[in-house]
C-alpha cells in the first residue's frame, strides 16, 4: 500500500534493523520498543488486519515470532518473551499493517500489560457469551468456507 510505513520498510524506503525476511514475513526492531530488543514481525503482503492474513502467512508470523523469543533469551539473557498481536485502534494498533510484537522480559523490567481480570455473573452468562463467539466463528480453508473479509469496524 502507497502509504504504509511497513510497505515503505518492506520495499527498503525506509531503514529498518533487519532481523530476518523470508518470503512471507519481515522482522525487525521496532523503533520505540517496550523493552530494547522489541521486534515486529509483517507480513510482506499488506493486510490492515490479521483476520485477512492467509493462515500460511499467520502462522509463518507466529512461528518467526516464538523463534525469535527463544533467540531472545539465549542472545539477551531475558527470562520470557510477550508476543503481542492487536487488531484495530480500539485494540491498540496504530500501523494498519498487521504486525506481531515479540517483546523480551525480565523479571524486573517493569513493564506491566495492566489488564483487568472481570468475573461472568453467572456459567449461563459465560455460555451465552461463548455461543454467540461460536455462531460467527468461520475458519479459513476449510471446505466450502468462503474467504476472510475484513471486520466491521
């Protein structure tokens, strides 16, 4: 896309520090990192969306992204690794290019996620909850499925 700054780092428009690139993905050092080390891994087909992110490619980011935390903690001596994927600004994604964070952690670096634990009312209120997930869940590739569309925003 003409104006997306991971298109941009992709086609080598913009500098990035380039930690790995195959066919399907691009990772690199995020330039305002949560802990130093902070990676991104995109796909190199542009989706504003991971729902529209072939499962080929998806797992490709995911299985970059485990490896580069396990490299991670033998190369900076963390003790775990966060691997972080928001979809849309209302979850926290500010480049709309779908992207995986990999984000090193040590025990004492701070870093807190700050998310809140809410409690179901009641196990009808959990099943309800879990049905109406169920009823819209379409899976790619899968016989008779038509392809992903981008969510409704």
């Amino acid at each position: 896309m003409k104006n997306c700054i991971f298109c941009k780092i992709i086609a080598g428009e913009i500098p990035s520090v380039k930690l790995y690139e195959d066919e399907l993905v691009y990772a690199f050092l995020d330039i305002s990192p949560i802990n130093f080390g902070h990676t991104l891994v995109i796909p190199k087909e542009h989706h504003t969306s991971v729902a529209t992110v072939p499962e080929t490619i998806a797992g490709r980011m995911f299985r970059v992204g485990s490896r580069l935390g396990v490299a991670m903690r033998r190369g900076l001596d963390c003790d775990g690794f966060n691997l972080h994927l928001s979809d849309g600004t209302v979850a926290g994604q500010v480049v709309m290019h779908a992207h995986l964070h990999v984000v090193p952690r040590w025990t004492d670096d701070g870093f807190h996620w700050n998310w809140r634990q809410l409690k179901y009312e009641s196990d009808d209120a959990r099943a309800e909850i879990a049905e109406k997930i169920r009823k819209h869940l379409k899976l790619d590739n899968q016989p008779g499925d038509a392809p992903a569309e981008e969510p409704e925003v």
